[in-house]
C-alpha cells in the first residue's frame, strides 16, 4: 500500500506565537533574541517582515538591528512555545495515532489509508491547516507525500499557510533542480563535499552513483543518494511509541565570567536541577556524567566519568561533575560557559550491583530527599523548594527552566 506522509511545519513559530499575543506587533519587524545582557544575543526566530530585511537565524542581535533599526527585539518565552506546540499536536492525534515530533515546530503525520490518495491526503492536510489557524492563530505549511523526506521537503516549497504535494510520478520534475541544500541531510558541511564535486542539485545526487557517495561519506551518503531517488522508507513513530534518551543535558552562558571553584559549583547544581527533573519524569538514572566548558576565549574543553552508582539525583550529578572539573581544570581562563550532561542512562527499576567501598547508604538518603522535594514542587511549583545556594544565583546566570525534555 502507497503510504501517504505529511509534514506540519509552524511557520517562524517563536515570532508566530509573540505576534500573536501582543496584535501591536503583527505588522512590525520582529525577532526572538536570546539576551544581549546575558551574552545569549543572538536570533532565535522572525517573522516574514524581519526576512524581508535580510535577517537570518542565529546572527547576532546587533547585526540584525544594524539591518533593520526599528526591529522588535523579544526575550523567548519558551514556556508559551511548549504549550502551543502541545496544543497544535493535539490538532495532529485527531486524524492518526502516528504523530513523530522533529523539534517543537514539526511533526510528521502517517495518515496512510486504504482510500486515502494524493487528492484525499491534500484535503485532510488543508482541514488540518485551517484548523490550526482558527484554534490557535497561527498558521502552518504541509508536505504532502509518500515518504518522510519528500512530505518534508514540501513543507518547505511553500510558505506560509500553504500545502504543497510531492508525488511519486512527478517528484523528478519538482524537486531535481532544487539546491542540494533543501534535501534533509545537506548541511553546511556536507554541501561543501557536493560542491567540490559540482553536484549542486538534488539531480545531481541522484544521477551520480549510489558507490560515489558511500565512497566518500559512508553510509550517510548511501542514504543520501537513496532520499534523493526517493527511496526513504523511514517510518512515522506512533505518538505512543516511547524513545529513550541516550543522555540529558542542560547548559547556560553566564552573565558573567566565571572566576572562583564557588561559582562553577553554584552553577553547575542549577543546572543539574533540570536535569535530575527530567531523569525523574523518564524514570531513568544516570550512569556517567559529562562536562563541557567554554572559556573567556571562546576555547573548549570537555570530560566525563562514571558515577559509583547510578543516580537521578540532581546534587549527586553536580558533586561528581564539580570533582570532575575540579581535577581537570586548571584555572587559565574563567568560564564563560558551562554544560552539564547525565550520560549512559539506564532504567530507574534496574537492578544495580553495589559496591563495599562506597557509601550506598549516602546516595539513597539524598535521593529519597530529592523525592520529598520534588513532591512539594509538584505541588506548588518548581520554585517552591530550592537548594540554599540557589537563592541569589540570578546575578550569574538566567532562571533554569524546569521543563521536561521532549513532549
């Protein structure tokens, strides 16, 4: 049976979602910029009218206000951009149960079907969009086709509010000539292999051997040269269907250079907050922890260990991560950046071998604290019950957002 796959892309969300709350703005340049003050400055996101000044994601704020003066420059409210996200994808389950989520903007849908064709799979794409637009005011671009890449690909042909479908017999006609760039897959190192070769099109990958492309990339070109030809049979993950994750991690830039062991150790157990909520929600625990840290220099350095026990405690991930900094850093620079990562997680049920040489006892006396903690959290809110080394770390580095990884 010829699947039919669709691809929902929210058009410039962040900007979307800011529009469409302040109205006074719909008609105004505008941006989501990461803070200048706390060295996050950057664009996030912009809607159409900001584009049409030449202003790209991820340049930095004041090259985007050097292009366009008056543009609105918006803080991102990422809280507001998972709710929406969830609601619009609550749209998507009520035509089919394999939903896959690619970011908080994208979703592919399989809505394949004994009578469902190019014609019906253009119809239910178009109800979708209207009915994103009139439940949520925003506006989405659909890919209609018969595999994940192509249905993506589409999403993007057309913007914004609109559908677009990309069909088995015509494909070669409507994407060939497009830039190798518009193919998931392509980015911006993979392009410069292609264009030292000339292969500057979609058509030019397909027509070139499949061995050309394992030659140089491996198997990553194997399946390049397969998305090309169409040949993507990749299938939709049921809404349902229940990934675990290899790691989770959470960084920060600080407002400030870190200088002194206190400030690092302060930072780092904000941020495994979010990290040991997330281990708690997935029922997981870690058996490693990792370290990446970026200096005053814009220089990177980065380790990791394994923990005596596995743990989903969040003050037992930052003791291990601050040991391992401690007796690897030597103090050249101060930091301007810090990320924590819980690596090689296992289920929070798994049976662990303990050690006679380390203090068990210690660990499940922290975790089950960190579990009263959390229950009053869940209660009265993520802020309710902090570490007291917490409370005034504002002057370093932003809020951590407590939110769970994932939908």
């Amino acid at each position: 049976m010829e699947r039919t796959i669709l691809h929902c892309d929210l058009n410039n969300f962040y900007a979307s979602c800011e529009c469409m709350l302040d109205p006074s703005i719909k008609d105004k340049p505008v941006a989501v910029c990461g803070s200048v003050e706390d060295r996050h400055g950057i664009v996030l996101a912009k809607n159409y009218h900001a584009k049409r000044y030449g202003i790209e994601t991820a340049e930095t704020v004041w090259s985007a206000l050097a292009k366009c003066p008056q543009l609105v420059v918006i803080k991102p409210h990422f809280e507001l951009y998972v709710k929406y996200s969830r609601i619009v994808k609550k749209i998507y389950t009520d035509y089919t149960d394999k939903v896959e989520p690619f970011g908080l903007d994208e979703c592919w849908l399989d809505i394949s079907g004994k009578n469902i064709d190019e014609k019906k799979g253009y119809l239910i794409a178009d109800e979708i969009r209207e009915r994103v637009k009139k439940e949520t005011g925003l506006t989405i671009s659909v890919g209609v086709s018969f595999n994940k890449v192509f249905s993506k690909l589409g999403s993007d042909m057309k913007k914004p509010d609109a559908v677009t479908v990309i069909t088995k017999e015509g494909f070669k006609e409507k994407i060939w000539d497009l830039p190798t760039s518009d193919l998931i897959g392509v980015g911006r190192s993979t392009k410069k292999i292609l264009e030292k070769y000339n292969i500057n099109t979609i058509g030019d990958i397909a027509s070139m051997p499949k061995s050309f492309f394992e030659g140089k990339m491996g198997k990553n070109g194997g399946r390049l040269w397969e998305n090309a030809n169409g040949n993507d049979f990749s299938p939709v993950v049921e809404t349902d269907c229940y990934i675990p994750a290899k790691s989770v991690g959470h960084g920060t830039t600080t407002k400030r250079d870190l200088t002194t062991p206190d400030d690092v150790w302060t930072t780092m157990l904000l941020l495994t907050q979010d990290i040991g909520y997330s281990l708690r929600i997935n029922k997981q625990k870690a058996c490693g922890v990792a370290v990446n840290i970026r200096d005053c220099k814009l220089s990177s350095k980065q380790w990791q260990c394994k923990l005596p026990i596995p743990s989903g405690s969040s003050i037992n991930l930052a003791r291990a991560a601050f040991s391992l900094f401690k007796n690897s850093y030597g103090w050249e620079n101060p930091l301007r950046s810090v990320t924590v990562t819980a690596i090689n997680l296992v289920s929070a049920s798994m049976p662990i071998q303990l050690s006679i040489f380390d203090d068990n006892r210690k660990f499940e006396r922290i975790e089950k604290l960190e579990e009263c903690a959390y229950a009053v959290r869940d209660r009265f809110g993520m802020d309710s019950l902090v570490p007291a080394t917490l409370i005034g770390l504002e002057r370093l580095t932003e809020k951590t957002s407590f939110l769970p990884s994932g939908w």
